[in-house]
C-alpha cells in the first residue's frame, strides 16, 4: 500500500501541529494563573535573619509557598529555624513553646506552635526547627524573636538566649515576590 502526503495532507498536519502549539500556550499561561503570587511553583525560604551567637550560627526563614494550597497563607505563618552547633560539643535541643517568644511590634506576644523540636546537635551539625505563628497575618511588624532556656542539671542542657529583632515576614515576601 502506497502513502501518500502531498498537499492535500498538509493542511491537516499544519493544524495538527497549530492545536498543538496553542495547548502548550494555554498550559503555560493557565500555570501562570493558578500561580497569581509570582512565587515559584513548589516551597521556597526566605532569609529574614542570620547570625552568629556564641552557641550556634543561626538563619531564621520565612516559606512561602508558589502552590495553590499554600499561595494564600500570609507571609510569616510558618517559619524556618536553622541552628548549626558552633559552640559545643553537644547541645541539647528540648524545646517547648515557652522557650520561644514572638512579640509584635507593639510589644503584644504572638502565639505560636511547635510541631516538632530535634533532641540534640553535635558540633558543626544542623538543626532545622519548624514554627507556626498563629497570629502571623495580623500581627504589626517588626517582630523580635527570642529563644531562651535556663541552664539544666545536664551539661548538654545549657542556656541559651537568642534573641533576633527585626524580623519583617511582609518586607521579605515583598522583596522576592514583584
């Protein structure tokens, strides 16, 4: 059997392949739509402070988010705690919500949740913490960050007191996101 594809066929390939164009123009511009925040697609950190105490090198983050799931939440709700041992052989990371503290930029105290807390950090190792701030659409910046616990009976259980001011969630988003 002989095929043949002279130019009566040229005309179907040709719209075959214009469809074709035109699906791949509207996938493109619905992604575009559906992420209205200009944040890339996925989860992305961004540096709000770092610094060095004489513990630990520290970076705290604010995640924002470029899916249709999380693209809504205000900047600030959840943030990121990188605490790298700088000053210890071990450090014990027990930690609850009393030993952070969010204060608004009246003074007022946010709430705040800690759905998970590592155990320890050797030296030169890393500690991701994950905080939830309730109250993180409302609440007026800057923020002042402060992590504190007393010295406990075990050498690993030594205090700390970190305190980081001028945390700007909305300042921070605003800069990533034109």
């Amino acid at each position: 059997m002989k095929t043949h594809c002279g130019p009566a066929r040229m005309p179907v390939f040709g719209a075959v392949a214009l469809v074709l164009a035109f699906t791949a123009l509207l996938v493109r511009d619905g992604q575009a739509a559906i992420n209205s925040t200009n944040t890339p697609p996925g989860e992305t950190l961004v540096l709000l402070k770092s610094g060095e105490t004489n513990l630990f090198s520290y970076g705290l983050y604010c995640l924002l988010s470029g899916a249709r799931s999380g693209a809504a939440k205000p900047p600030g709700q959840d943030l990121i705690l990188v605490l790298r041992n700088s000053g210890a052989k071990n450090i014990s990371l027990q930690f609850t919500e009393a030993n952070f503290t969010i204060k608004d930029a009246t003074g007022n105290q946010m709430k705040l949740a800690l759905p998970n807390s590592p155990d320890g950090i050797g030296f030169g190792s890393v500690a991701v913490i994950d905080l939830k701030v309730l109250q993180g659409a409302t609440a007026p910046e800057p923020w002042t960050f402060h992590l504190q616990r007393a010295q406990g009976q075990l050498p690993s259980l030594m205090a700390i007191d970190l305190l980081i001011e001028g945390v700007s969630p909305t300042s921070a988003a605003a800069k990533f996101r034109p």
